[in-house]
C-alpha cells in the first residue's frame, strides 16, 4: 500500500527539499513541496520535475496526487 510518508521519501530522494509533506487517504494525496529546484521553473515544470522523482510509481501506484510547489522564498513569505 502507498502511504504518504512512502511518497515523501521518494520525492525527497530525487529533489532537494527544505519541505516536504504528504497527506493522504491510501489513494488521492497531497504535498507541499518547496526546494530550492524550482526557482526560475513554470510550475508545470516544477510538478514535472516531481512526476520525474515519482518514476514509476506515479503510473503504477499512485492515483492521484495533487501538489503545490513553491521555491524557498515563497514559502516564507
């Protein structure tokens, strides 16, 4: 079973992250994302580069997952 800590631990694995929390239920999830990565990114090329840390997973185990990406200066303000 997918969990969100599971999820976490792969995006934190293929991203630098100062932030990263999942939430979920088992088959829709959440997460708030921030790193450093995604500053001078749109935002579909931030998410992508979220999908691209998920691999596999995003095809074959997780339904759906919704997410906000935000740089580090976002998030402190």
């Amino acid at each position: 079973m997918v969990t969100p800590d599971s999820i976490a631990t792969s995006i934190r694995a293929g991203i630098a992250c100062d932030h990263c929390e999942v939430s979920g239920d088992g088959q829709h999830f959440e997460a708030i994302i921030v790193s450093a990565q995604f500053r001078g990114l749109s935002r579909l090329k931030q998410h992508q580069l979220v999908f691209g840390a998920l691999g596999d997973r995003m095809r074959e185990e997780i339904h759906a997952l919704s997410m906000r990406t935000l740089t580090p200066e976002e998030w402190s303000s």
